[in-house]
C-alpha cells in the first residue's frame, strides 16, 4: 500500500510541476534554542520561526502528524481515534463532533506537541502569528524534485527565508486523494476556531475545528475549519511577548552585558530593578542591581529574556541567547 502510494506521488508529482522551480531557500539560523534552529525573519512582533517541523531533522523533512492537542504522532487519523472525541451532537438539519474541552488555546500548554517534544519555550504558533508570517512575507513555490520536496519559500521583511514543506495530500491519511489540489499540508495553530450550528444559532463549544495555514502549490492561506482529529503538522515559534512582558513605556538607554556567568547594567539611573525570564515566560531572578555592578547569575544554555525596570517603568526589554 505504502509502496504504491509512494509511485503515485512521484507520478502526479511529475505531471502537477513544471520541469523546473526554485530551490528551497533557507536564512541561516540566527540561533538556536534547546537544539532547534530558528531564523528572525524581521516580523513586528519579534516572533522567531523553526526552521524544521516538530519530528523532522530538516527543513525538506515533513516530521511527524498529531491530531490537535494530542501528543502521540501517527500517520491515521479518524474520530473514533481521536483522544478527546466524546460523540457527535445532532439536529435535524446539522450534526456536530462533540469534543473534550482541553482549552481554546493550548499554545505552551500540556496539550502542546511543539512544547511538549522541544520544550525551551518553543510551541504552536498564535493565529495572529500565523496572520502576521502571511500577510508580511512574500512567498513562492519551491522544491527539490529529486527529493519529492515541494512547499513555499517565505521571504520576510528583512530579506531572510524560511521553507515550509507542503507534501502530497493524502499521504499521511494513509490513502490516495481525490481532490484536484495534490499539493496540500495544513499546519496547526494552538487556537480553536468558533463554531456555530446555523439553523439553530448554537455555539458549539468547544469548537470542532482549529485554525490552520493551509498550504497548495499555488497559495498558503488561513482556514478556520479544519477538524482537530484530522493530522496536521506543527511548525514551532518562540515569541517572548506572548508571555506578557511588560512594554517599553520610556526611550532610556540601557545595557545589559553576560559574560561569563555575570551580569552588569549600563545605563542613565544607578539603580535598576532586572528581572529574568526563560523563554516560556517563567521568572527566574528578580533583584536590584547597581550601574557597574557584576551581579553572579548561572544560566543553563537557552533563550532568555531580561526585562529592567526604573520605579516599576520597563525601559528595556532584551534577549540573552546562552550557547
């Protein structure tokens, strides 16, 4: 079965795509957290993309599938196999999956694939990352045919890339495809998507589907119906403003150095109060620390972030990558 699908992909890949496309184009990584590359495409939020799928080791590899809020990967996926698929609800005109409630958004949460396989912060993205990652990047389509890789390079304000696979569709249901688009992915948001049944005006809650970027050779775009048993891949994001830190409220010069296990502060006030963060916004220190001052703070390698603060006033927000 497997065998056959994979000389039907290679065929309609053959006849679906010109002779030639564009090769993958990949900024180098900008860093790396927790062993995971990710590129800083120059994005107004300071969201930073992976550079791979949760489960692939390369950004021509597709990973692993997960029905939303499950943690297992498979390659089938049905509703009686869905985790949290409780029945199904029905009116005359309408019938509805009813589904446990794990959460509207479960990004960073328990039921979060890319947290729960990555961890260091990394998770599902927002919808408004995913809106923002569309609407200011361009893209187009890409692929390295003796790979049978296809997906869409995108290019983001500053010029730097990243490559999002878009393989066959049908492949991970395990069977071939009826529907004229072969190239198909759809890629998991951590966000539900509200659901109405019309002819009664019910909200369901909670909702049947989640939001997704949805993937052809042609265009990616967001959908909001798509069914959460369904498979669906997860490219992870880091973004440490989803965690809540305070917003710079005054334009005050500030430093803040690390060098070798040490902390020190430059900046216009004597006395600043430092408060350290990981990445999934856990604090971890929070004191007074004199201008000059070298203040001892061991740090595991990852992503942090440090936030100064002058008589409970952010003035700078910054980032420590430790290596």
């Amino acid at each position: 079965m497997r065998y056959t699908l994979l000389i039907s992909f290679f065929i309609l890949s053959t006849v679906c795509l010109k002779s030639e496309v564009p090769e993958p184009i990949v900024s180098d990584p900008d860093g790396t957290i927790g062993g995971h590359d990710y590129v800083d495409l120059g994005l107004p939020s300071g969201t930073l993309w992976a550079t791979t799928n949760v489960g692939g080791s390369s950004y021509i590899q597709t990973g692993y599938y997960f029905a939303w809020g499950e943690l297992t990967n498979r390659y089938v996926f049905t509703r009686d196999d869905y985790e949290y698929y409780v029945g199904q609800g029905s009116t005359p005109y309408d019938c509805w999956d009813i589904l446990e409630d794990i959460g509207d958004n479960i990004c960073g949460t328990e039921y979060d694939a890319a947290t729960h396989y990555w961890g260091y912060g990394w998770r599902m993205p927002t919808v408004s990352e995913i809106r923002e990652l569309l609407e200011y990047c361009e893209y187009n389509w890409a692929g390295i045919q003796s790979c049978f890789s296809y997906g869409m390079n995108l290019f983001g304000p500053n010029g730097k890339s990243i490559f999002l696979e878009v393989p066959g569709f049908g492949f991970y249901m395990g069977e071939s495809s009826n529907h004229e688009e072969y190239f198909l992915a759809q890629y998991w948001s951590g966000e539900s998507a509200t659901a109405y049944i019309d002819s009664i005006d019910y909200l369901i809650k909670p909702g049947p589907n989640a939001y997704v970027i949805e993937g052809t050779d042609e265009k990616f775009h967001i959908i909001d119906n798509f069914p959460k048993y369904q498979g669906g891949l997860i490219r992870p994001v880091i973004n440490p403003d989803y965690n809540g830190f305070k917003p710079i409220r005054q334009d005050e010069p500030v430093n803040l150095s690390y060098r070798n296990g040490t902390i020190v502060i430059d900046g216009m006030k004597s006395l600043y109060n430092v408060r350290i963060f990981t990445s999934s916004g856990t604090l971890i220190f929070e004191e007074s620390v004199f201008t000059g001052e070298e203040k001892l703070l061991p740090l595991k390698p990852g992503f942090y972030i440090a936030q100064m603060s002058d008589n409970n006033i952010a003035v700078s927000n910054q980032k420590i990558i430790i290596r």
